[in-house]
C-alpha cells in the first residue's frame, strides 16, 4: 500500500493522518468542512514541529507535513490503496459512510473503520464488498498511543486482515487482533467497565476522584487513572461509548453511570471545557479534583 484516505478531520482522524505521513504513505484527509481540515493542518504542523525539536522524526517536519493533502470531496478517494473512516461514533453515520465510500474507491481497495463501539459485522453488511471492510481502532492522540485493534467482521479475507495488520506495526503501532467481533471490542470493554464502576464508586460516596486514580497508578501501575483518562478523552466521548456499548449488549454492559449523564448535560466534558472529574488549565496541565 502506497495510498491512504482518512474520513473526518477531526482529533482521531487528523492523529491517523499524521502517523501514516510520518511512515511515508501519501495521505489525503477529507472533510465536508474545510474549517476542521485548517483546524486539522495546524494540530498535524504543531505536533510534527514538537517531534522534529525532540529529533523523533526520520524527516523535516515540512517533508512530512507535505505527505498529507486534504479535500472536502469524498471523490478523491478513488486512487486510495485503504481508506480508513474516523467519522463521529454513530451507527447510522458509519452506515452511510461506508456505503458512499463503496461506490467512490476501487474494488481492491481496502475500507477500515475507526469504530471504537460499532460490531463491524454492522458496518461490512453496507458495503457490496463486505470481504474488504475490517476495523482499524487507533487510540488517541493517536501519535503517542502504541495500540491499534484490528477486527474483522465474519466475512473479512485473510487477505485484507494480513495487510491490515502489517499496515498497523508500519505506522509505528502494536496491532492487537480482535478474534470474536462484539460491541467495544477488546479494550473499550475493559476500559468502559472499570471507569463506570470507578464513576459510581464516585456517586455512591465510596471514594474521592483523587483516592480512586491514586490507587489505580499505584496498586495496577496505570500512569494515569480512569476518572482522568475520562477526562482527557471528553466526557461525551466517553458517554456516548458506553451508551452505544450497552444499547448493543444491554446483557454485558450495564447503562452508563447517572453522574456521568449529568455531567455532560451540564457541559463538564473533561479537559477540553475545563471542567470534568478534574479542573484542567488551557494548556493541558491537571489541576485540583473539581468536586
């Protein structure tokens, strides 16, 4: 593969694009809105510049910058050797996506799909070439994040999942082979059940934010801890995962946590409002548990 297309410029989309420039593939990033692709070509220069001052970049920043040209037209996808689209976790969104990108790229190309949630099982069945779609799920910022999940749906070739998996080691990450495929796959159910339990052990008084993460790094070796890691990704991000994982496996994956709901509804999203478990700084920097 020479060729990679990426759906949705947006945190995990223009994250994707970065890591496959820095890899030497030429990339082409599509939106519908030309402001998030500014907004996308400004976040890839920023974090290329940061790579390229802590010498972890085999070329200038600029090189690889120049690898990634962007286009609000799905058309261009039409040369892509892969297309991986990282629209908004919506099964109906997906959906369409998948089906336009059907029509528009070759037949031997393959269509990946950013899903953290969705059953690609799901989402092969909008595609006439159900045989080529296979989730590809980075995990963000996509250019620190070692983890990609591969997942083929039933009807996925061996053929796309061996090239698949080779794509995942070339741009730098530690493919991790989902074999049975279910709502959130291997690591959101994880991850989704330990930080529900740790947000109810919050709303039930058992323990305080701080105490909850402190004793995660220290007693399992997280760096960080779950009601933080929350933070960091977006508490709507978050809650919209684990409502989509339980709306499909309401058996395995209990409703999300009431907090969390209310927290959202009241614009507490975490790192990016200013305002989540924890206060966070403009720049990034975690301050004090905000409750």
């Amino acid at each position: 593969m020479k060729r990679i297309a990426i759906i949705g410029a947006g945190f995990m989309g223009s994250g994707i694009a970065q890591v496959c420039a820095q890899a030497d593939y030429s990339v082409t990033l599509v939106d519908i809105a030309e402001d998030r692709l500014e907004f996308a070509r400004n976040a890839i220069a920023w974090s290329l510049n940061k790579l390229e001052n802590k010498e972890q970049l085999d070329a200038p920043s600029k090189v690889v910058a120049d690898r990634i040209q962007t286009s609000t037209e799905y058309e261009v996808v039409g040369d892509a050797d892969l297309i991986i689209e990282a629209v908004y976790e919506n099964r109906d969104t997906k959906l369409n996506a998948i089906r336009a990108l059907d029509t528009l790229c070759r037949s031997d190309a393959i269509i990946g799909s950013n899903t953290s949630t969705i059953p690609i099982t799901q989402l092969a069945a909008a595609s006439q070439h159900p045989e080529r779609v296979i989730g590809i799920h980075f995990f963000g910022p996509v250019p620190l994040m070692r983890l990609v999940e591969i997942t083929p749906a039933p009807t996925t070739s061996q053929t796309v999942i061996d090239t698949v998996m080779a794509f995942g080691r070339a741009v730098g990450k530690n493919p991790v082979l989902v074999k049975k495929d279910i709502p959130g796959f291997l690591m959101n159910r994880i991850f989704g059940a330990m930080t529900c339990e740790a947000i109810r052990l919050v709303e039930d008084g058992v323990g305080s934010i701080e105490d909850i993460d402190q004793g995660m790094c220290d007693g399992f070796n997280f760096r960080v801890g779950p009601l933080c890691i929350a933070d960091l990704a977006g508490l709507d991000i978050a809650l919209n995962a684990f409502q989509v994982m339980h709306d499909l496996d309401p058996s395995r994956m209990p409703a999300p946590p009431a907090l969390l709901a209310r927290m959202v509804a009241e614009g507490k999203l975490g790192a990016k409002s200013g305002e989540g478990f924890y206060r966070w700084e403009k720049n990034g920097r975690r301050l004090s548990p905000a409750f």
